[in-house]
C-alpha cells in the first residue's frame, strides 16, 4: 500500500516547510525511507498509545519527534537543519548534504561574526566546526576537504585577531597543507603570505621578513600584486630609516599602479560596482577578492598608500606634488567632488538602462 504519510510520493511533508523550500531541501519520508511504500512492522503495537493519528506510522511519529527536538519552534520558521545521531560511516549521501548544509550555515554565521575582529566565541565556534567535520570522516572527500581548508584559515585568522598568534601560525600551516592536497597554488600562497605576516607579528625580524618579500616578488606575477609587494617592501624600509631604498620600491610600484588609475575613477567605480551586482544577480561566481569593484578597489588604495609613502620619504617640492596627489585621491569621493559627480550620473544611467530592460521583457517590447 502507499505510504499514509507521504501518500506514495516518498517526500517528507515537511519538505513543504517554509525553510525546507526556501534552501531547496527535499527529505526523504521518514515513514518509508523514501520508497513511497508503506509496509506495517511485525512488532508495531495496533493501539496508538500516544494518542496520535492512527493515519502516522512509527517511522512518521519518529520523524516528526526528531524535527521537534532539533527545532523547538517547529511552528515558526524551520531555522536548524536535522542532526543525525549515527556513526558517520552510516550517513546516506542525501544526510551527508544535509550535514554538511549545516556547518555551511555555522561557518556562514562565524565569518559574519569576524566582521569588526573575530571575537573568542567565533574562535570557539570554528573550533567546533572543525571538530565535526574531522568526526565525519570523510577527509579524503574534495568537498570535505576543501570545507577543512577554508575553516582552518578562517580559524587562523580569528586567532591572529585575538592576538594568538603562535596558534595562528600553526593553522595557516595547516590550511596550506589542505590546500597542497586540494591543489590550489593561490590559496596555498595566500596561507604562506599570512604566515609570514602573522611570524613577523610575533618576531619583529625584519631581515626573515624583507627575504620573505623579495621571494615573493619573484613569485608574483599578477599586477597589483607586484604593487602591494613593493609597498611592503617599501614601507619595512622606511619604517628602518632606508628612504632610498624606500623610494625606490615605492616609484616600482607607482609605475604600476598609475596606468591602472583609469580604473579608479568615479565613473570606472560606478561601471565595476554595476558589473560585479550584475554578477552576482545573474548567479555568477569568481575567486574571492577578484569582483570589478573589488579590484577598483584595491587600486585606489594603493594609489593612495604610493602617493602617502613617497610624500613622506621624498624631499621637497616633490613631496608636496604627492601630498597633493594624495589630498587629490581622498577629496575624490567627498560630496559635490567631480568623481563623485561622474559616479552618481553613471549609477543613475546604469540604474535606468536596467528599468528599461525590465520594462520591455515585462510587456514584451510593445
């Protein structure tokens, strides 16, 4: 006969939950684990001592529990996914997603949580995090994996933000290590660039870090990378009292970053902002950190860090020339400025063009 429950269709009603459609989640009925066929027990009691509807089998009555234990406002929105309490060797594909979908959402919550300087708790909670994903069991899963890495360089992070800086070290290494096994040169790279930041933090050896830094620039290929290389470089030296070897990374990196400059203005920022929105409205994914605007972004600061640095080390009058250069930079985006003009005219064009779009496919270009 057909399942009582799920009335053959082998999907749990509370797929139909206003959470479980919101995420996507389709569960399998618990009454007939999915197969849509209903097939009474040998030991099942015909009495309903609970008091339940005689229409629920056990499997549904054990179902519906363990909904209501892992989510205590059952009646509001579902806002925690189910936790299964079995080996993990066990788990089908299906609970595996789930579990998985989980600690996204744990790990989702941590980072928001980083926002401002990652707290203890937020420490804690990667910690955890962690804990549950080496207690599944399944390391040698990519997806698995990957979630290890990018939890572990989350954690180190968080730890170098409290000031536990030899435990964040010791988890850049870590993520690295995750990351070799992954494959993934640029964030095995950025874990090797964190740890020398973090070993530094702890050391204050500026020769390890400025040998660390040349490597580095041998390393690097991509544009503003070079960029923010040189800066560093330049701003240990200056730090040290070395104006001229000071001066000399900052022009490297000037003669960079200056022809980018096009890419920073009030009208490119206006462009880069609408294409990265676009991006992701159209469902588009890129690495993190690589968005239009993002990159606009980092050019204008390091237009800024360049023109601050050499009107520190340089004499006069080019010092002023770069302080004005400077001033020209911040004044850029305050109100009533040209650049801010330019980038409210483009966002307006933008903006209407789109409402165009909308308006025509809405009446179908009549």
């Amino acid at each position: 006969m057909n399942c009582p429950v799920c009335h053959g269709t082998g999907i749990s009603p509370a797929s139909s939950h206003p959470y479980a459609m919101r995420e996507g989640l389709v569960l399998n009925c618990g009454a007939c684990h999915g197969t849509g066929v209903y097939i009474r027990s040998s030991d099942e009691d015909d009495d309903d001592d609970l008091g339940r509807d005689a229409d629920l089998s056990s499997g549904a009555v054990e179902a519906a529990d363990a909904f209501r234990r892992h989510a205590p406002d059952f009646g509001g929105i579902f806002d925690r996914l189910p936790t299964f309490h079995k080996p993990p060797e066990l788990l089908t594909d299906v609970e595996l997603m789930l579990e998985l979908s989980r600690i996204d959402r744990r790990a989702s919550e941590a980072l928001l949580g980083m926002v401002g300087g990652a707290s203890a708790d937020t420490v804690e909670s990667l910690d955890g995090i962690i804990e549950d994903l080496k207690r599944l069991g399944r390391d040698d899963q990519r997806d698995v994996k990957k979630r290890l890495a990018d939890t572990t360089k989350m954690l180190a992070r968080a730890l170098a933000d409290n000031g536990e800086l030899i435990r964040a070290e010791h988890a850049y290494t870590k993520a690295g290590w995750f990351y070799e096994d992954l494959d993934l040169a640029s964030e095995i790279a950025d874990c090797a660039d964190r740890r020398s930041e973090v070993r530094f933090a702890q050391d204050r050896d500026v020769d390890a870090r400025l040998a660390y830094l040349g490597r580095k620039l041998d390393r690097v290929t991509d544009p503003l990378d070079v960029a923010e290389t040189h800066v560093d470089i330049a701003e240990l030296h200056g730090a040290g009292g070395d104006e001229y070897e000071a001066t000399a990374h900052f022009r490297a990196a000037e003669r960079v970053v200056a022809p980018l400059a096009d890419q920073a203005t009030g009208a490119a920022m206006a462009d880069a902002l609408m294409s990265s929105m676009m991006a992701l409205m159209s469902g588009e994914t890129t690495p993190s950190g690589q968005t239009p605007v993002v990159e606009a972004n980092r050019i204008r600061a390091l237009l800024r860090q360049v023109y601050g640095g050499l009107a520190r080390v340089l004499p006069e009058p080019e010092a002023s020339r770069y302080r004005r250069k400077g001033d020209d930079l911040d004044g850029s985006i305050a109100q009533g400025s040209q650049d801010n003009i330019d980038f409210s005219r483009r966002m307006s064009e933008s903006l209407g063009d789109i409402f165009d779009q909308l308006n025509r496919r809405q009446h179908g270009d009549q």
